[in-house]
C-alpha cells in the first residue's frame, strides 16, 4: 500500500496576512490543485495534516474515501511536527509513503506514478530536475522510525543526508518538482 502525507498546517509567514493555501491559483484555491494530483495517481491513501486555520482549509476539501485529515496542534513548532502527526495516522498497511507539500500545486499525477514504479523496500525515491532535488520524496516504510525523530521546520533533509546511499534520483522533465508557492510573487510567475 501506498500513502501519501500532505502538509497543510504550515502558517504561510511569507505570505504576510494571507494563507497560501486557500489563495486562488488558476481560479482555484492552491490546496485543490495538490489534493487532486495526488488522488489521480495510483496512490491508496491521502492523509492531510491541517493545523493553522484547519477549520478554513478542511472546508475547501472535497470529501473522498482515500482522503484521512490529521490534525496538528504543534504546528507552530515547524515541519517536522507535521510529518510525524502524518506518519502516525498512516494505514498499518502502509508500505510506502510520500511525503507531500501543500504549496506545490503543479506536481502531476504522472510524477507520483513514475516514483511508484521505481519503489524498491530499502530506497528514499527522489525525483530530479536538472541536476536539483525536488518533491515528493518517497520513503520505505522501514525508515519511519528515524523520521519520528526529526524536530524543527526542516522536514526530513536529515534523514535524506544520513540515507545517502539508500537513494535513489529519478530523473524526470518537470520543472515543476521545484517551484513552491511561499510568496505572492510566486503566484504571479
């Protein structure tokens, strides 16, 4: 089985007063976009960590049978809060789980399947772009543990650095890997 964890608790601080996530982006609130890549994929189960304006956030989702909320009440406390509250809700029959961000609305369907299909039991799957890390990252259920021990707001680029020779780069031609949406100006380019 596989989950992906999608991070929307953060408290958007770059983007002063407004929260990224409920910002329109083509017309739709940039959550949307997330949530619905990732259910075209071949994914089995979305768990979606609210945690700043969680009642705002929940409300603009649509109800579907693979979607689980999860909600975390340390969310100032940065990332790595997020991730562990998101791990602890993943089905027991999880074998794999991506880690996803909220604010990276361009991530098509054929990414998460092509990581799928390169899954092996002991590799961090993670997909490359000229040469530059991007997201989502795939992770073996096998290193949930040493995730559960990440603190602060850098989510899980420790476990990537002391993994390095269980990763596996996937090359792919998508810019969009990379492009984050923390500023108005990225709604703009």
């Amino acid at each position: 089985m596989i989950s992906a964890i999608l991070l929307a608790a953060g408290q958007s601080k770059r983007m002063g007063a407004e929260n990224k996530l409920t910002k329109k982006f083509k017309g739709t609130p940039l959550i949307k976009h997330a949530i619905k890549n990732i259910l075209a994929s071949s994914i089995d189960e979305l768990i979606i960590v609210l945690g700043y304006k969680k009642t705002v956030i929940k409300k603009l989702i649509n109800k579907d049978k693979n979607i689980r909320f999860a909600f975390n009440k340390d969310f100032k406390s940065g990332m790595a809060s997020s991730i562990k509250t998101g791990l602890v809700h993943l089905s027991k029959k999880t074998d794999f789980f991506f880690i996803c961000h909220g604010d990276m609305p361009m991530i098509s369907k054929n990414i998460y399947n092509e990581l799928m299909k390169k899954k092996n039991h002991r590799k961090i799957i993670i997909p490359i772009y000229k040469g530059k890390r991007g997201h989502p990252v795939l992770f073996p259920i096998s290193l949930k543990e040493k995730i559960m021990s990440i603190e602060g707001d850098i989510g899980a680029k420790n476990i990537i650095e002391i993994n390095y020779d269980n990763i596996l780069n996937v090359q792919v031609n998508n810019k969009n890997i990379t492009k984050d949406f923390n500023t108005k100006e990225s709604f703009s380019s």
